[in-house]
C-alpha cells in the first residue's frame, strides 16, 4: 500500500517540486541538501547501471534522465539567484569553489572546462552514437526476431505465453535503444547548458559586485568567480556520473551477471594477457630516462598477479576451451525425456524429406507463415483458437507425401511436389505433368513443372503452389476435426476470454451450474456442423436458460443454432439468396412417426433399403443443384433436423441441413428440389 502510494503521488510529487525549484527562491541549507541529493542520486544510478545484467532490467533509465537532468539545472538556476542576490548559495558550492581548487579561478576554469570536455566530447558523444547504432539495428532485426519467435511457436518449440513474452521483449528492447538515442541529446545539452550558465553567472557576478555593491575588481572575481566555479563543479560531478551510466546502459551486453562480475571473470581469466602485461611493463624501466622504481614495482606486481590466476585445463593442453554446459540434457529414459515422447500433440503436420524446403524459412519456405495465418483465420471463422500444429519431418514417407494427424490419428494424406504447381481443371490433357485428384475436393488436377504456369492458366486452369496445397487441405481437415481440436482447457480459456468482455453471461452460467464439460460439448457439436462460435455470449445465454429444463445436449444444441439462425443461414447464402431442397410434408410426417431418442440423441427407426432410399433421393437433388453451380441446403421441420443429418452426413458430407427454425427473414429461398414420396418410399 505504501509503495502504490509513492509511485501515485510522491513521483509525480517530485518532479512537480523540480519545476517549482525553477520560480521559487530556496533557502541555502536546503540547497546544500538538494546538492548532497543530487550528487548521492548520481552515485545510485551509476551503481545501478553497473549492477543489470541487460539494458532492459533499467528500461526507466531514459525518463530518469530527464528527470535528473531537469532536476541539475533548476539546482543550478537556484544556486545562480542566491550568487546575484545575496553573493552566498550555501557551504556545499563554497566549498567546491575555495577547497576542491584551492581558491584559484584559473585552476577552478581549467578543471571545469576539463570535465566538460570529458562529459560532452568523450563520453556523451560515444555513448550517443552507440545508441543511435543500436536503435537502428535493433529496428532492422526486428522483423527477423519475430519471424524466428514464430516459427518457434508454430514448431511447438515454445508456447503462446512464451511467444507473447518475447515479442514483448523485442518490443520493448525496440523503444528502448529509441528512447536512449533521444535521451542522449538531454547530457549533450546539459553540457552545454552548464558552459553558458557558467559564463552567465561570471558576467552577472561582475556586473552586480563592480556596479551595484561598489567592490573592486579582485573582490569581485574573488566572490562571484569562485561561487560560480563551485556551482559548475558541484553540478557537472553528478552530471559526469550520469554520463558514465549512459555509456555504461548502452554498450550494455545481455548476459547473466552484472558488469564487474563479468568484468573481472573475462579479464582474471586470461593469464597469459595479464604475466605478458606485466613482464612488458618491467621491461620499459630500463628504457634510459624513466623511472625505473614505478615501472618495476607496477610490473612486478602484475606479473605476480598473474602467477596467482587459475590455468585453463584445456588451454594447457592445447585444446580450445568449452564452456560447461550449464543444462545438461537429460538421459533419454529420464522420465521428463519418456513424457515428452508419450505426449500426442493434437494436429501434427508429417513431411516427406524432400519437402523440409517448404518448411525453412531460410530457403524461402513459408508453410510455418500460412500455418500461422491458418490460425488467425480459423479463429475469426469457427470463433476458436488452433492448437499449434506441430510440424516435422518423416523418413518414411515417401517423396513428396505430407501426413497430416489429428490426436496422433491419421486424418489426411496427400502429395505436394516441391518446385511443381498443381493446376485444377477439367481440360488439361495438353498440360505436360503427373495427372492426380485435388485433395480436398477430389477434383481433377495435375502436378506440372513450374515453368508451364502461364500455359495452364490461359488453358483456365487454376494454379496453386506446394504450400497452398498443404495449407488449403490442412484447413479443410481442421474444418472437419474443430470440434476433436476443442480441448477442455481450451473451452475454459473461451469461457474467461468471454467473463472480460461479457461477465453477466458467464455468471449467469455459472448459477445454473453449467459444468466446463456440458458448455465443451454443445460448443463441439456446433463445430462439428460447421457453426462457428465467435458469439459466445448468445451461446452462454441460451445454454442457462435451456440449462433450467433439460441438459440433453441435442436440445442445447438445437436451442443455439436457432438463436443463431439468421447468422447460419446468412452465412450459407450469397447476396442474400439462398438455394433450398425441402422435403416433402407427408414424408416429413412418416418421419416424425419414426423418429425415436437414443443414448446418442434422436434417431430415424428406418430398415437399411428405406434409409438407403432416403440418402439416395437427398443426394440427387443435391447433385442436381451443384450442376447449375449452386450450392443448396436442406431444409426440414426442427425436430427432424438432428435425425436427418446424421443419416446423410455420410453419404453428402457438404450439405448443410437447416430447420425452418433457422431459416433469417431477410434471405430470399430459392427451391431447387424437393425430396418426394416418389424418391424414397419409407
């Protein structure tokens, strides 16, 4: 609680203090205290900066130098009012002016203009430059760091929380370097700052002490000369601190210890560097002229020093050195390494040896970007999110051949020929290639070498690469298979997604006790027909209130499909015109006289030749449509639409069976058959 209330008020407090410093006289002492705060300030962030292991562990580094920068020359605007009015700004500068140079204004200047010189040209130029060139190579590498962060997420090597994280970082890293190469500019200008002041408070002390208090010109660069010097001094320590921590944060590697640790352990380790140094510096003291206690005693020194360093085992023995592994990887029989075999990942992605081309982005595959692109678009249609589809290669397939597997099952096969295209289309006789089927429609289709594209496109043959293939069939199989993919923690992620934006429809279902497993099941069978769940809300709410009679999850089902009705139907349609196969009133009466409840929801008790009969009429009326390039729903009375689907799913998987019930007011139903006593006989 304390903490929140610091960060709320005594922050925003202070630097608020910092501006009114800039209008409001202070008194002396408390201006030595500030210049005590002020130079202690610049000690802790040198610290700091040396103590991070990276440069984003101090990402407040950039604001803080504004803040501290500000706070140094409103010090100085405070110090400079007390030398004009009264000829004192407290012990702390006088001390700096008489003590620290000895009461000499020539030697108060030089070492003033020194340090300056330190700060601006050495250390704040340096330092602004390396972010400057860390900025914009931060920014080239980004797109290449998030590439690498998704092909690790689409390979399963890391999860979306990892994902999240480092793209964060990147992030973060990003703005960082930016708002370094920009807060750099703020110690360029406080140099410059402090050289103009300096010559203000000079030229104002004159002026005031020779016109307006009469005294001589040695009082008065005696009193005004070295107050103002003492201020300098006293201002620009702190400020050289601060730059020395800028250069420091800035060519700031990330590693696992902070600077002095790495300092000392990559220095301490070259033994032989630090006895040669040594030896080089003893040598020098019998060069005629030099000193020769310094050099030996310096010399000796080292020399000894690096007798006493530790000798790399594999240097001595002529072999390069390796650093020891800090993780050593498990035992294959460990139990973590047996856990991660027995794992079944639920959509895998299988690829002949010859297709990993199509995988590497480094040789300019893109199928992990079509993946993920998948996914986005699978999540915005069906209102679920993919699983990560672990892609890898397989040895035993043969050439050419991609497996793709849901829950460790295999679900679809097919060809993709690297370096082909496959071109779709009912005239390609001419068309050099492999003849073969399309494999999500099955339609007629041949793999031709990659040069005969313009050729098969003016035969108007629809033209498709490798990856497309792979990407279009893995589609269509997650299409098929949404409802297997729905796991139950995904059904909870769905669940707390929805309490954020809509909390009194998950409340609601939680008061009816609606269990995860119930809301997984209703959620799976509308994907199993092809519903998308994007409108969970509408979902939750018509589960509670059906929740109150009946948990049959036919009923639950039937119950969200017609308070989406309008939506499915809309979506079956193309400018709002809908093509329908109805069936006939007195067969949908025999059928109701038949229909029955099973363990597995409402059934048709029809012998297999009156089943057999009924498919058959169904499939040529809708046969009889797609002819005329339509694409029809079936359309029936709402207690017969469960039934009815379940008996032709098999025989037309594509034909999506609708009640009335279903059917949006705004549609414009076109018949385009109708399923007849004459067609099926029950």
């Amino acid at each position: 609680m304390q903490n929140n209330r610091l960060t709320l008020v005594g922050v925003p407090s202070a630097v608020v203090c910092v501006v009114v410093m800039l209008v409001v006289p202070l008194p002396t002492a408390m201006i030595d205290v500030l210049i005590t705060l002020n130079l202690v300030g610049a000690v802790i962030i040198l610290l700091t900066a040396m103590h991070v292991k990276r440069a984003l562990d101090f990402s407040v580094f950039p604001s803080l130098l504004l803040i501290a920068t500000m706070y140094r020359l409103a010090l100085n605007v405070s110090v400079t009012r007390q030398v004009l009015l009264h000829g004192h700004a407290g012990a702390v500068v006088e001390a700096f002016g008489h003590f620290v140079v000895g009461g000499s204004v020539v030697v108060g200047l030089v070492v003033f203009f020194i340090i300056i010189i330190i700060q601006f040209v050495v250390i704040t130029n340096g330092a602004g430059r390396v972010a400057e060139v860390a900025a914009r190579f931060t920014l080239d590498a980004m797109p290449g760091k998030q590439m690498a962060i998704d092909a690790d997420l689409n390979s399963g090597l890391i999860n979306k929380d990892e994902a999240r994280r480092r793209r964060r970082e990147v992030a973060a890293e990003a703005e960082f370097y930016g708002a370094m190469d920009g807060a750099s500019k703020f110690v360029r200008g406080d140099a410059i700052a402090a050289i103009v002041i300096m010559v203000i408070n000079l030229i104002g002390g004159f002026a005031i002490g020779l016109v307006q208090m009469h005294d001589s010109f040695g009082q008065a660069i005696n009193t005004y000369s070295l107050l103002s010097i003492g201020d300098g001094l006293s201002s620009q320590l702190p400020a050289l601190l601060i730059s020395i921590s800028t250069g420091i944060i800035v060519t700031r590697a990330g590693t696992e210890s902070d600077l002095g640790t790495d300092l000392l352990g990559q220095i301490l380790h070259q033994r032989r560097a630090v006895r040669i140094a040594g030896a080089g510096v003893s040598l020098m003291a019998l060069v005629p002229g030099l000193p020769k206690l310094p050099f030996l005693f310096v010399g000796a020194g080292v020399f000894f020093l690096g007798g006493r360093l530790p000798k790399d085992e594999a240097a001595s023995k002529g072999a390069p050195p390796t650093a020891p592994d800090p993780d050593p990887a498990p035992a294959p029989d460990s139990p973590e390494e047996l856990a991660k075999d027995m794992k079944v990942d639920p959509l895998e992605l299988e690829v002949a040896y010859n297709m990993v081309e199509l995988v590497d982005p480094a040789r300019g595959g893109d199928l992990l970007d079509r993946v993920k692109q998948l996914r986005r678009k699978v999540a915005l249609d069906l209102g679920v999110v993919l699983p990560l589809v672990r892609t890898r290669d397989n040895i035993d397939l043969q050439a050419s051949t991609y497996v793709i597997k849901v829950n460790g099952a295999e679900a679809a096969r097919g060809t993709a020929v690297p370096g082909q295209v496959l071109a779709i289309g009912d005239v390609l006789a001419s068309l050099p290639g492999a003849p073969t089927k399309e494999p999500v429609f099955g339609l007629d289709a041949k793999w031709a070498p990659a040069s005969a594209r313009a050729q098969a496109e003016r035969m108007g043959a629809t033209v498709v690469d490798p990856a497309s293939v792979v990407t279009t069939h893995l589609a269509e199989v997650v299409k098929q298979n949404a409802g297997k993919l729905l796991t139950r923690s995904a059904v909870k992620d769905l669940v707390e997604m929805t309490k954020r934006t809509d909390p009194t429809a998950v409340e609601e279902l939680g008061a009816a006790q609606v269990t995860l497993a119930e809301v997984q099941r209703v959620l799976r069978d509308l994907l199993d027909e092809g519903v998308s769940v994007r409108n969970l809300s509408k979902i939750f709410e018509v589960i509670t209130e059906k929740a109150r009679t009946t948990r049959e999850p036919e009923a639950l089902v039937e119950g969200c499909r017609q308070a989406l009705g309008p939506a499915l139907s809309a979506a079956l349609s193309t400018d709002g015109h809908l093509p329908v196969i109805t069936v006939d009133p007195m067969l949908e009466q025999q059928l109701s006289e038949l229909l029955r409840n099973g363990e597995n929801g409402s059934f048709l008790a029809l012998g297999p030749d009156k089943a057999e009969a009924l498919t058959l009429a169904v499939s040529h009326k809708a046969k009889e449509a797609e002819k005329d390039g339509e694409m029809p729903v079936l359309v029936c009375a709402t207690p017969l639409r469960q039934a009815i689907r379940k008996l032709v799913r098999t025989a037309v998987p594509r034909l999506p069976v609708l009640s009335y019930a279903e059917l949006g007011s705004q549609l414009h139903l076109e018949t385009k058959g109708v399923v007849d006593l004459a067609h099926a006989t029950v």
